[in-house]
C-alpha cells in the first residue's frame, strides 16, 4: 500500500480541524439563540405569540362587539375635597322647644351646592356645636369630647345629607376643667332663648338654630 506524503497528511488535518470549528461555530450560535431569543416580547406581552409576515387576519365574526376602550383618566376624575364655596352647614334640632327636663339632641345637614361629587371629614372629630345664648356662651361639643374619630365621606352634588346619631345637650355649662363634676351649672328655662351653631369638615354653618327651653 502506497504511503501518503506529509503535505496529504497536513491537509487532512486541516480539514478536520475546519469542520470541528464550524460545527463549534453552529452549536454555540443555536445555544444563544435558544437563551437570548431576540425575538421574543418582553413584560406583559410574554404569552402572546409573535406576529409573523405570512399571518392574515381572519374576518371579524358577525355581531361581535369590539373591546371597549380603557376609561381614561379624563373619563373617570377622581373625587376632590370639598370646597366651602360649594358646602352649606346647617345646625339641625329634634323640636324648636323643650320643657322642662328634656334634652336637645342636635344633628347637621350637609348640602353640596356645587357641580362635582366631593369627599369630606364628617367624623367628630370635625364636628363642633356650640349653644349661646345672647353673647353667653354656654356650651360646646368638644369640651368633654371622648374618642374622637374620622370618617371621609363623598358627598353627590346637588345633595343633602343629615346626620344620624343625634349629640344631645345635657342642658348645662361645658368647660374641660368641669367635665368630671356632677353638679355643672344648668342652663335657665322658662322660655329662654339659646341658639346652636355648628362646624364640621373646617366647614361652619352661615347661621345658627334658634331654639326655647322650659
């Protein structure tokens, strides 16, 4: 059997040594497609598959509706606080008189005059009655106020609102540093004349609520 030279031998080599690297070149190249894939969506649009050039779009079946849009920020404003030109506070009783013995219980009423729903504090601890009579002023709300809280309400424009829970005047002089006495001085009778306004939200009332005691 005839021997091949060196040079024969040489080229041999370099043609294995061509295709080992091309095959290398191959692999490597489909690992990094496989790992990077450049084409595939990011976020969000992970799951949807790729629009490719050869898709047509099927025809639209019909009577089927088409998405609704998303509502904007524009189409859905969020609700501001009120304003005290579109609030007016009015300071509400359960009678105009009361005989002897029996408790004014107080209320408010809430009206948003304005254009736009709006959100307020009506918690208590925004709310502050206050009962004069004459310039004698004989008791308020949060003198011997105990756990006060908050509460944010939206109020429909155009409507009016009243309290539920009704805060009842014992009929005598408030002050913090009397709140714990049993024997505070009692508000006159006999067809007195008191009158209660009320504040609520930073919010108070134009006018106050006469009211008779007897």
């Amino acid at each position: 059997m005839p021997r091949h030279s060196a040079a024969v031998y040489r080229r041999r080599r370099l043609a294995v040594l061509l295709g080992l690297i091309l095959v290398l070149a191959i692999v490597g190249a489909s690992v990094w497609l496989l790992i990077a894939r450049p084409w595939a969506p990011t976020g969000a649009q992970e799951a949807a598959p790729a629009p490719t050039s050869s898709a047509t779009p099927g025809p639209t079946p019909s009577g089927s509706a088409s998405p609704a849009p998303s509502p904007s920020a524009d189409a859905t404003p969020a609700v501001v606080p009120c304003e005290a030109k579109d609030i007016e506070v009015t300071a509400v009783t359960d009678a105009e008189s009361y005989p002897d013995g029996a408790l004014p219980k107080l209320s408010i009423s809430l009206t948003n005059k304005g254009t736009r729903d709006c959100t307020i504090d009506v918690g208590s601890t925004t709310q502050v009655f206050t009962i004069s009579s004459g310039t004698d002023e004989w008791w308020r709300s949060t003198d011997c106020q105990e756990n006060p809280s908050s509460m944010i309400a939206t109020l429909t424009a155009g409507s009016t609102v009243v309290s539920k829970e009704p805060v009842v005047w014992d009929r005598t002089r408030s002050s913090v540093e009397t709140c714990a006495q049993e024997n505070r001085q009692r508000a006159p009778g006999g067809g007195a004349s008191y009158h209660v306004g009320v504040s609520i939200g930073g919010f108070p009332s134009a006018t106050t609520t006469q009211f008779l005691l007897f």
